[in-house]
C-alpha cells in the first residue's frame, strides 16, 4: 500500500476544518522515558458528540467523568479538532485509514532514528473495537505496541481473540459487580478503577486485590497481571459521589456495591 501525505478536510456547522493529525500526545500520553517509549493517540470526541457514538458501554457516571473537557480540551480548537477526527473515521474510512497509516510510518521512522519505540492508544476518549473495524492495521505495523482501556466486556471475556500486538485493560464503572470483576481478572485482564485519591496516595489493595498505581505511565501493556490499575479521579469526576464510579481514598478499600451487575452484559 502505498502512504501518501494526506489532505483532509471535514465540516461541521458549517465550517471547513483540515484534519492535521489523526494522533496527537498530551502530558498523559507523554513519552515514557524508562519504557523507552513515545506514546500516541487517537483522541475523538467521546460518546455521542457530534452525532456519532463511539463509547456504547459508557454508564452514566463514566460520561459525566469524562475528562474530554479537561486541560487543554477545554479550548475551543481542541475540541474542533477532536470532531474532526470523529467524523472523517464516520464518513470517510478510507481517507482516515490512509492518513493514520501515513502518519503511523512516520512516528516509526522517527522513533527509530532516536532510538525510541512506538506506542499507540487507539481510544483515548472513545471505546472503538479496533480489531474488527480495522484489523489490518497490527499485522501492517507488527513492532508496534497498541493498547487501550474498554468497558466492552465481549473484548475481555475468556475465548475472546485479540491481536498479539494489542492489549486491553477493562475499565470498571459503577455497574460493575466483583463477581465480574474477579472473572475478568481470571482470564489475565487487569481492571482499572479510579479513586477519590491524589495520584501518590492511592491505595495498595482494594477488595483484597492488589492496586498498581496507573497514574505514573499510561503504558498498560507493561502492568503485572491479575491488577487494580488505581487512577487518581480527574476533571468532572471529582464531583461524583463515591462508592459509585469513583472509590474512596483508603488504604483498605472495599468495594460497598458489590451485588452491582455491568448493565452492558443485558
């Protein structure tokens, strides 16, 4: 195949706006020093923003945590800018397969040239199954290291077939029942859970399970196995009750709504 510069332009209300880049960083997908990586990623406008819903299994408190808002989302241009990606994936697949595989080989070579490796978040703020809408993409870049969190129980659950190169971490909300949990957590998939905590006072257990502290490398792929990834609640989350989506902050914690069931399995 072969990867031309690209030249897209999308409009919305109106207004024409050129897709500069499909993968952008930010100060959470900052390059992972020890790791070795540089890490990328796809940030669109989450749920049904724009008329296209890309975040299906989202419960309610997870949409009024989203942190699409926050830092530098809250501009104006930003927010543009992540719409724009939203709808050229929509409207037109080819011009956005295109232009991320453009820009996938240009990262590579890059990377490469500083003695880096290349690391993708497909869903920043979106939960796209990205091995089924565009399963070409890990076996045309095999060296490349993909990940993402999920609430899409279906891509977690035992038998389920991922890509070698592309992991999942479940990302648990407040309809999320322990006994669910510790079956995710059986089948090598590690849960991630925000809590009510600044991101170096994060519990060490929760629920007898041990908590990794998920705010010190978004590079999920390189986590233990059988994990609570604790985040440090962030942006609109603060505002949410506790012992819903968002944890206490205690060394011990324990989950109270445990007989919750995850609304997405109905």
């Amino acid at each position: 195949m072969r990867i031309r510069k690209p030249n897209n332009v999308i409009n919305f209300n109106g207004k024409d706006i050129k897709v500069n880049n499909i993968l952008t960083s930010n100060m959470k997908l900052a390059v992972d020093i020890e790791a070795g990586y540089e890490v990328l990623g796809i940030q669109m406008a989450p749920h049904s923003i724009a008329g296209y819903n890309v975040c299906q299994f989202a419960s309610l408190e997870c949409i009024k945590a989203c942190i699409f808002t926050s830092g530098r989302g809250r501009f104006n241009n930003v927010q543009l800018a992540r719409i724009a990606r939203k709808k050229l994936f929509f409207t037109n697949k080819k011009a956005f397969k295109d232009q991320l595989f453009y820009e996938i080989t240009r990262a590579i070579k890059k990377n490469e040239k500083n003695g880096k490796k290349t690391a993708i978040r497909l869903n920043v703020f979106s939960d796209i199954p990205w091995e089924k809408v565009l399963p070409e993409l890990f076996t045309f870049f095999p060296n490349v290291k993909f990940y993402d969190y999920t609430k899409n129980y279906n891509r977690v659950k035992a038998g389920y077939i991922l890509p070698s190169n592309y992991h999942l971490t479940f990302s648990r909300s407040e309809n999320t029942s322990l006994q669910l949990i510790n079956e995710i957590l059986a089948n090598n998939v590690n849960i991630a859970i925000p809590f009510a905590c600044k991101k170096n006072e994060l519990p060490k257990q929760w629920n007898n399970i041990q908590v990794i502290n998920g705010d010190k490398s978004d590079i999920r792929f390189l986590d233990s196995i059988g994990v609570i990834v604790g985040l440090s609640v962030k942006g609109d989350g603060k505002k949410l009750t506790q012992g819903g989506f968002v944890q206490a902050c205690n060394s011990q914690a324990i989950e109270i709504n445990s007989n919750r069931f995850l609304l997405s399995l109905v």
